[in-house]
C-alpha cells in the first residue's frame, strides 16, 4: 500500500496504522466494498486495532473511504476524514 497524496500528517498515519493491522476503512473500501461509512471510530467494531491506535494517535473520529478502481493487481481508494463523529438519531 502507498499513499499517493494526502492533506497533512494524520491521514498518512492512518493509511501506516492500517498497513501495519492489516485493516481498515481505506483497505475495506478498495479491495471489498465500494463505500464505507464511519460514524465514529470509537464505537467502530469492524477493525479493532486499526480504531484503537487511530483514536490513540490522531484526533480523526468519522471516515468515509470510497473505493476509486480495483483489479487483480491494483486498488485506489479516496478517504475524508473529520476530526468529530457522525452522531445519528434513530
């Protein structure tokens, strides 16, 4: 995995926290689904080691990674992140 562009320092310490668990929303999003949607990583339980280290490290609580093109060699994947969570009522 290598990132190509960012914003600043936090998401290129997310994209090393999932290369180095080997999982994550970018991960998720380029090689599975197409969208994935974060609310808030602290109640995220589908990586748990990757949320755990990034609410640690940086002060990002909501994701949304949106898979850019996929093959059998090659993946892309676009991510926002936000420094609060998405708190939805039901």
């Amino acid at each position: 995995m290598q990132t190509t562009s960012s914003s600043g320092r936090y998401p290129e310490l997310l994209d090393e926290l999932q290369q180095s668990h080997g999982e994550g929303p970018c991960l998720s999003a380029a090689w599975e689904q197409h969208v994935i949607r974060v609310n808030d990583m602290t109640l995220d339980g589908r990586w748990p080691a990757y949320c755990r280290d990034a609410v640690d490290q940086t002060p990002i609580r909501s994701i949304m990674s949106f898979q850019l093109f996929a093959d059998r060699r090659m993946m892309g994947a676009l991510n926002f992140y936000a420094e609060q969570p998405e708190h939805t009522s039901r």
